[in-house]
C-alpha cells in the first residue's frame, strides 16, 4: 500500500483541534520550538515567538504549550508514544539575571507529565562543542575563558529526544525488533537495538538533513531554519510504530518527518504554520519514495489557498 501524506498550512493547535479524530495517531515525532531561541515565523500564532524567561513552565511560551499538550493527548493513541526533540537552553546575565543553563528538558517533561503523559524515556545526542563554540560564540566554551577562570568553563548542551506514552492499553502492539523466525520482516535489529539502547545518540550527523532546507528562508529575514536530523526521525519511525502506521509531527517545518514515515511506509500527518515552510515540505514530499523505489504523487498542493496537503 502507498503511504498517504497530509500536510496543513496552519497552526497546530486549532488544527488538531479541527482536523484530527481522538485517538487516531500512532506516533508523534517533533522538535517543538525552542521558547525564545529562535525566531521562526513572525505569526502572532508561533509558540516560539512567546516570552519566555527564566522557568519556561511559568511563561507565555509554557501557557501556550499546554495548549499543545492537550490537543496532542487527545489526537495520540492510547499505550502510543510522542518522540519529542529539544534542546538544552543558556541563560545569559543580561536577559537572565544570571549565566548558566535554563531547565528547558525538565520543564518539558513537567508540563508533558502534568498534560496526561507518562515520562518514558530519553536520548541524548551530544553537540560538537567546537561547532557550538563558534556558532554561538559562548564564552563557557572559549580557551580563553579557561586561561582567565576555569570555573567560568561549562559544555555544550546536548539534545535530547523526551519519550512520552499516552496511559492506556495499547490495541496494536507492534514486533519492530528483527526475529528470524517470528517477525522474519522486522524493520530493525538486535545490534541495532543494543546500540540505540545506550541512551547516548553519539552518530548522529548534524548535517543529515533534508536538501533545499535553504529554500525556506524569506529574503532577508531572520527566521531559523533548524531541520532535525533524518537519523533522528528514522530510529524513532522505525522503534515505535509499524507500517502503514499514522506519524504525526504537528511543527513540520520543511517535511523531514514525512519524508522519512513515507520512506519506512508510513503515512504522514502534520501542521506548519509559516507558507514557505509549508511549500517546502510539499517540494520534499513529493521527492520522497517509499521502500521498493515507488514515487510518492501529490497533486495540486501548491494551490492559490494553502490551507491544506493531502495524498
């Protein structure tokens, strides 16, 4: 069966609220925004574009998280799990008060626990401090700073992949894990699972990300495209959900997590907000194949009105 992709130019939280039936969601696979990190979009809807501070759980941004939260809930599948990607938050003394870090995965899960969610599990992958260093210019990674005062030193935050489970039996279990004589088509395998398991995604390729992921910047704004690693989406495809199976990724940005549920024969569902973000994610899938080499077709998605990509 080919895998069906739908794809809607709006903001998530009405959309599940209007567009998605209870309980009709598999797998959720997202990298939410960042608070105030970055600027995305400059739509009044855009969660990223919502005060922060310090405690994320006590801000605007937390406020309208919870909003998320909620209609995610409802959208997911009882005993289902949403693979939430984030990153750890600096805090700076003219914006903080103070410089260190700011809880940013901790206020997550609390607010995903107080939501209805069960914490279930994580991933690490480490950031290449080098890089880190030089992108951000962060003093606490400098060899200056640790010629001036080591203690000023701190490492670069990771990125985490938060597992959530909706409470509930799951009617659908899935045999993901490789058995030569029960699942003889598993989509994974032991040695695969022994190196997932260690927690720590240390192979992860920063620039394993989709191509053209340029294409969705406006001229001349400031917007951050930040694609998630394909890597990072496929383990998380592949580990829990199966085949002909719902993903869902209510930020979509420029399509990566249709992309790859279509490549592992999934069907794909999700939201972006920003047009140009959208146009690209429909570029890219309508490149995506599915496994066998059969081409993905969507037709008439780039219409006048882009309210909303189906396949």
């Amino acid at each position: 069966m080919t895998p069906t992709c739908t794809i809607h130019n709006e903001d998530c939280i009405t959309g599940m609220a209007d567009r998605l039936e209870a309980d009709s969601v598999d797998l959720c696979v997202s990298s939410i925004p960042f608070s105030d990190l970055f600027i995305y979009s400059g739509k009044t809807e855009d969660v990223g574009n919502c005060e922060d501070g310090v405690d994320s759980r006590q801000s605007i941004f937390g406020l309208n998280l919870r909003f998320f939260i909620h209609q995610l809930y409802r959208v997911v599948k009882p005993g289902h799990n949403c693979c939430i990607h984030i990153q750890q938050l600096v805090a700076y003394q003219n914006k903080h008060g103070y410089i260190g870090r700011r809880d940013f995965r901790g206020a997550v899960i609390d607010m995903f626990m107080a939501g209805g969610f069960d914490f279930f599990g994580e991933f690490a992958i480490p950031k290449n401090p080098q890089i880190v260093a030089k992108r951000s210019n962060l003093h606490s990674l400098m060899f200056a700073t640790g010629k001036r005062n080591s203690r000023d030193l701190a490492p670069a935050c990771n990125d985490y992949v938060l597992i959530f489970k909706k409470p509930g039996e799951c009617e659908s279990p899935i045999r993901g894990l490789y058995d030569r004589d029960e699942n003889p088509n598993g989509w994974f395998t032991t040695e695969e699972w022994i190196r997932w398991a260690r927690g720590v995604w240390d192979d992860i390729r920063e620039m394993d990300v989709l191509d053209g992921w340029k294409n969705a910047r406006e001229e001349g704004d400031e917007k951050h495209v930040c694609p998630l690693q394909l890597e990072v989406i496929r383990r998380c495809v592949k580990l829990y959900s199966g085949p002909g199976e719902t993903v869902l990724d209510p930020f979509m940005g420029i399509g990566s997590t249709a992309v790859v549920a279509m490549q592992e024969s999934r069907n794909a569902v999700g939201f972006e907000l920003k047009e140009t973000y959208w146009k690209q994610a429909v570029r890219n899938a309508e490149r995506a194949q599915v496994r066998g080499g059969e081409q993905i077709s969507i037709f008439d998605l780039l219409t006048e009105e882009p309210e909303e990509v189906a396949a």
